[in-house]
C-alpha cells in the first residue's frame, strides 16, 4: 500500500491521539491488562451505533491527554509561535472549566493552582519546578501532549528539541518527564518523515535510528541513559520469534503513569505490531488500529500509552486508518482534523 500525504498523517496524528485516548478511557480505571477482545467488541459497538444513528456527534469522552494536547496545540496555531504564558494558561483554564471525568495525574492540578494564583504572569514555570519537593515531575503528563509539537516544527529537529523540552517544563521537569517528551516527539516525526510504504517498515531500524538520534540530539543529560535502556528491551522483544506477553512487556518496559515507562511502551506497540501477522487475533485489522487495540490491552495507563501510541501510528500510517465513525463518535474529533489542517497550513508557509 502507498504512503499517505503529509497532510493525511497531520491528521492522522493529532486525530489519532484522540481516538487512543477516548478509547483507552473506557477502560482507564481497571489498570489491568484488558483482552483484546473486550476492545474490540468496545470498538466495534461504537462502530454499530454510529452507522445505526443511536450516538451523537462527539459523545465518547476524551480525558486530560486530549485536553491538553488542544490547549498545547491551539496556542501554536493561534500565536504562530510558542508563548509559554499562553500555553499555561490554556492548561489550566481548561482544567478549571472541565468536569472531573478529565482524570487529570494526581499532582499537577497543584500547578494549575499557583498559575491561577499568579494570573499567568511572571515566571509560569516556577510552579513545576516547586512539584515533589523541587524534583519535578516524572509523570507522562506532558509527553502525552506532545503531538502538536512535531507537527508544528517538521523537519526541524533542534526545535522539535527545544520546544517539547519548553512545554514539558510548564508542568514536568523532571528530566525523565522532559525526556520523555522529546522521545515521543522524535517518535512522532520518525513516523511522519518515514518514506517506506505500509508493509516495508524495518521496527529494528527505526528503533535503533530513534535511540541513535534521541542520544545525539536531547539536551537534557540527566537520566537520558533510562531511556536508552528501555529502548534496548524494544529491540530484544522485536527480534524474538515468540509472542511478548502483557505480563512480560508490564515487568521490563512497565506502562503506568510515569513517562519512563508509558512512552517507550507506546513506541513498543507501534513497532510491535507492524508485523500484521505478529498477534494472531488482531492480524484482521489495519496497522493502525493494531497498535492502538494492542497498546490499550496492554497497558496500565490505557489511555495515554493509547493515545502516544495512536500519535506516532496515524502520523505514518494517515488519517484513512482510522474509522469514521470514531472521527464522529470522539469528542474533538473534527477540532483535532481541522487543527492538524492549520499546523499543515502553518508549515507550507
Ligand atoms: N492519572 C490519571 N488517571 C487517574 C486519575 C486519578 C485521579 N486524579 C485521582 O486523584 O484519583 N490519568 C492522567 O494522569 C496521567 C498524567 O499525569 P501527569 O499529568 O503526569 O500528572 P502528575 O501528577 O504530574 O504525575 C502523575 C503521578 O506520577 C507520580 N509522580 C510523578 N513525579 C513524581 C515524583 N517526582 N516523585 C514521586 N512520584 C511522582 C505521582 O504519583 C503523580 O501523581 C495520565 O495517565 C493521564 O491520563
Ligand atoms: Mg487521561
Ligand atoms: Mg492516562
């Protein structure tokens, strides 16, 4: 099959990290493996409604993953450039004005607090750096917001660097939660520059080139041999011939709520799963859709390893991958298509 236009895997990008993100949420409280099966017949049920006309447009909730990732991508678009009181100010707007089925992390709504407090003026980025004592944050929080990022800035790797690192520190400076944005980031526009057709991509080259360039280019020296280690495991479990089990994936790479897990085991389901005959019972669906039911199976953090997971797969594979009944059915679901067409826009320029 070809590759899909860049415009297609804007879209498939900032629209598939919504959909990974709605339909892990379904699922984000039981923090257990979930079988296959069980989202499947999730997200074929949607499927039924929408063709049946029994849902309304955008009623599948999204949580704080997607809430932040339009606060983060509206901010670029509106300002053609990143303006870091802005940003914190849409986060935390956003979090005031949501009902509390967000689930935001259990600590950062203490940042969205003090930015209140201060009206957004001055230093916005004091109140992250005060979190855990003055260690910052090591949650996946701002890497699963990333995906405007490397949109915003393609093919522009220093700056894809600079701002992930920018964003992050709004709410994660820990360097495992700073890193933790640039590797997604670097993921992401691996995925998007990728020229090999659907079916032609090596996951042991990409990986590999991804570690290389995550060594060469981060900025943040400390902690960044974690990373390396995780990526490390990726390779073993892509050259084996037997099939990884979630308990397996859980105990080595892990996938909770802290970046250093939840990030490479989003780019460990992308990779995992191109190979579409690699897991017998979701060798039916398009590469897409099997790294997004892949990587809510089997993750704790279902939806955000989901939704990083959905990020890097729709930004190689296009926006066809994903159903359109879902584009109906998610909540933002024509906002993330109609942003991701102004960051495409906002590049050609
Ligand atoms: N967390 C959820 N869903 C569960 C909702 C829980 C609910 N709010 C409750 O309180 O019952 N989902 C969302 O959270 C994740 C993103 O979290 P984020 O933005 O990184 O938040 P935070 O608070 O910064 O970090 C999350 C937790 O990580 C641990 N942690 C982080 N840094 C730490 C450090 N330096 N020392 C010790 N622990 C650290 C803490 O337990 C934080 O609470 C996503 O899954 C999103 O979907
Ligand atoms: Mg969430
Ligand atoms: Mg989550």
């Amino acid at each position: 099959m070809a590759k899909a236009s860049l415009l297609s895997r804007f879209q498939g990008c900032l629209l598939g990290a919504v959909f990974g993100d709605c339909l892990g949420a379904k699922f984000e409280r039981e923090w257990t493996e979930i079988p296959y099966d069980k989202v499947i017949a999730y997200m074929n049920k949607i499927i039924k409604k929408v063709g049946q006309e029994k849902l309304e447009k955008g009623s599948v909730f999204y949580t704080d993953d997607s809430c932040m990732t339009f606060d983060l991508a509206k901010s670029l678009v509106g300002n053609r450039k990143y303006d870091a009181a802005d940003v914190a100010k849409n986060f935390s707007e956003t979090y005031f004005s949501q009902p509390t089925h967000r689930s935001y992390g259990g600590n950062v709504a203490f940042v969205f607090f003090s930015l209140k407090q201060m009206n957004y003026a001055g230093d916005v980025y004091r109140p992250a750096r005060e979190q855990f004592d003055g260690s910052g944050s090591y949650g996946n929080g701002s890497a699963m917001r990333v995906s405007p990022v490397p949109l915003f800035h393609h093919n522009n790797i220093p700056s894809i660097v600079e701002l992930s690192c920018e964003q992050s520190k709004l709410t994660h400076t820990h360097p495992l939660g700073i890193n933790g944005a640039i590797l997604q980031s670097l993921a992401i526009e691996k995925a998007l520059l990728c020229e090999e057709s659907v079916g032609g991509l090596d996951p042991i080259k990409f990986c590999s080139d991804l570690i290389q360039q995550y060594k060469d280019v981060t900025t943040v020296e400390d902690d960044k041999h974690v990373y390396e280690g995780q990526l490390g495991h990726i390779i073993r479990y892509l050259k084996s011939t037997e099939l990884v089990k979630a308990k397996e994936i859980n105990e080595r790479i892990g996938s909770d709520v802290t970046a250093q897990k939840a990030v490479p085991a989003a780019i460990f389901a992308f990779l995992y799963t191109l190979d579409a005959k690699r897991i017998p019972q979701l060798t039916k669906f398009n590469g897409f859709l099997r790294a997004v039911i892949f990587a809510v199976g089997f993750s704790e953090d279902c939806d955000t390893v989901g939704s990083m997971a959905a990020a890097i797969a729709g930004a190689y594979y296009g926006v066809d991958m994903i159903p359109k009944e879902w584009t109906f059915a998610c909540e933002g679901g024509t906002e993330a298509l109609e942003l991701a067409e102004q960051l495409y826009d906002l590049h050609l320029k």
